[in-house]
C-alpha cells in the first residue's frame, strides 16, 4: 500500500466518479482503475461498488477511507511542514454548531494566513454532521457542546468516531432574541413568560433527537417550535415572529450585529438551569496542525476576552 494509492482512493471517494476522479487526478482512467484494484487486492476488501452512475464506497470501504483519510492528512501536515514544495495548497475545516465565537476565530485564523496558499472551510451544521466530520477527518476541529441531558448520547458518538472532547468554557442558558421583543429589557425571562413565543431550533435531520439540539434545555417543553438550517434565517425569524432561541450567552456583535441581545434564562422549580460545557473535538491521536492550533488560540483569547458574566467557571 502506498501513499500514492491511498490519495487515489480518498479522491474517488470524494468526486463519485472515476472517470473525473482520474481528470482531477492527471493520469488515465485505466491506470486509476488498475492501481485501486491492485490496493483493493493487497488489502483483501472491495473498496468500491463500481455501477453505471459511479462508484460508491462498500460498508468495509467506507472504514478504510476513515483511517486511509487520517494517514494522509497526518503525510499532509507533516509535508508542508518539512517540505520545501510550495505548489501545494494546504485545507483546513472546522465543523461547527452554530456559535458565532467559532466563526469570529476562524475569521482572525484566516487573517494570518495566505488565501492563495490555503483552502479553508467552515461549516455551521448539525450536531451529528460536526462529530462525523472530524471522525472521517472532513474537517480537523469540530466545536459543539454538552450537558447533563446529552452527555452519555455526545460521548458514545465520539467514542464510536473515535474523537476526542476538550472543553474550552462553561456557560448557563441565556434567552437570545431581537432587542425590540417584549421581554428584551427584563433582567431574566422565565419559560412561562416565553410560552406566548416560538422557540427557534436548528434542525437536526430526520433522526434527530433532543440529544442531538444545539440549544440548551432542549429536555423542556416548548409548545411553539419553529426550527431552521441557518443562522440568518433564524435572526429574521426573531425579528418577523418575536422567536427566541436558548444559548450560551456568548454573542459576537461584530459578526450578528447589535440588533439582539442576550436576556439570562430564570430557572424555577420545574425547568432548572443547566450547565452547558463548550468544546471543541478532534481526531484522537492526531498531531493538530500549526492551523488549527492557531485557530484553537484564538478561540480561547475571545472566550477569554468576553464578560465574565456569561461563564459559570473557565473549563
């Protein structure tokens, strides 16, 4: 097995085709199609189902594109790093729940690097998407959050994707809405006051579960939910409906804009508050990149930056 051959795989994987697999590639169709089968041979598994509308990875496929796409982002890092070939454009992905703190420090990472010399991505997704995005190394860091109504479903999603959680910040719920709604100026907000109002949710697929939402208190009940795929329909949701979602707390003004506010969330006897641990997640075993560790600082120095108010205690 060669590094060649597992850049090969990992290529058709990503296109679905190899005939175009093989253009991206610059050799021929038949050279690709020879050198997959003499990897699928060594290794004693078919990698590819091979039909007339493409190829798809086979179920033992799809485990050795897990770890075939490990090794080569870990040849990849370590290439840039040592190698005095610049011709090759280095990637760099975070997946993330929707937290503009995350995209705040992916936009300072940017900054310090050159654009021509690097692909970046970043991907507000699902909660599902983000642990399976770093599990199959799409993406290097994933942020997303737990609490004690979904921590053991999160742990055993990234036991099963063989992924690592490291805390950065702990934080309670905050009532997140547009600044004319008419609980914006109250000093707390309870969920009887907010009964008349629809909650805001990112959806989370067909098989998404309350573990699975990226709101905090998602175990209480909301008898008006709307739900969303993106940040900006939600905002216009808050505006044109009076919603409200329930979150962290940490808002970045210079990226959503100073038209909403942050309101602290008032427990009760029957809907206690919750403590929602922040982090990010990364491939277990990996050796993180000068990318990600940059953008790993710059997350902690805007947490770290931001009113203490919002932080139960620093993880």
């Amino acid at each position: 097995m060669t590094l060649q051959q597992i850049k090969y795989a990992l290529a058709i994987a990503d296109i679905g085709s190899m005939n175009k697999a093989a253009e991206q590639l610059f050799i021929s169709q038949p050279s690709l199609s020879s050198s997959i089968k003499e990897l699928e041979k060594e290794i004693g598994i078919n990698i590819f189902l091979r039909t007339g509308k493409g190829v798809t990875p086979t179920s033992e496929g799809e485990d050795f594109l897990i770890y075939a796409r490990q090794v080569y982002q870990q040849y990849d890092i370590l290439l840039q790093k040592y190698s005095e070939h610049k011709g090759l454009k280095r990637k760099f992905g975070v997946s993330s729940q929707h937290y503009s703190f995350a995209v705040k420090a992916f936009v300072e990472t940017v900054k310090k690097y050159d654009t021509l010399n690097f692909e970046f991505a970043m991907r507000e997704t699902r909660t599902a998407d983000v642990i399976t995005d770093v599990g199959s190394l799409r993406s290097e860091i994933g942020i997303l959050y737990m609490d004690n109504f979904n921590r053991k479903v999160i742990e055993k999603m990234l036991a099963d994707n063989d992924v690592d959680f490291i805390p950065l910040i702990n934080c309670r719920a905050y009532v997140y809405m547009w600044k004319e709604h008419p609980l914006a100026k109250e000093s707390s907000v309870s969920l009887e006051q907010l009964k008349d109002y629809p909650c805001l949710s990112f959806e989370q697929g067909e098989h998404g579960s309350g573990f699975l939402a990226e709101e905090i208190l998602s175990d209480k009940d909301y008898p008006r939910i709307i739900r969303s795929t993106d940040r900006a329909t939600q905002l216009n949701l808050m505006v044109g409906l009076n919603g409200y979602t329930l979150c962290s707390g940490i808002i970045c003004e210079e990226l959503n804009g100073s038209d909403y506010v942050a309101v602290p969330f008032r427990e009760d006897e029957d809907n206690r508050n919750s403590v929602m641990e922040i982090g990010y997640i990364k491939k277990k075993h990996s050796m993180l990149s000068d990318i990600a560790q940059t953008y790993i600082s710059e997350m902690k120095k805007y947490l770290a930056e931001i009113s203490p108010s919002y932080m139960v205690q620093e993880a």
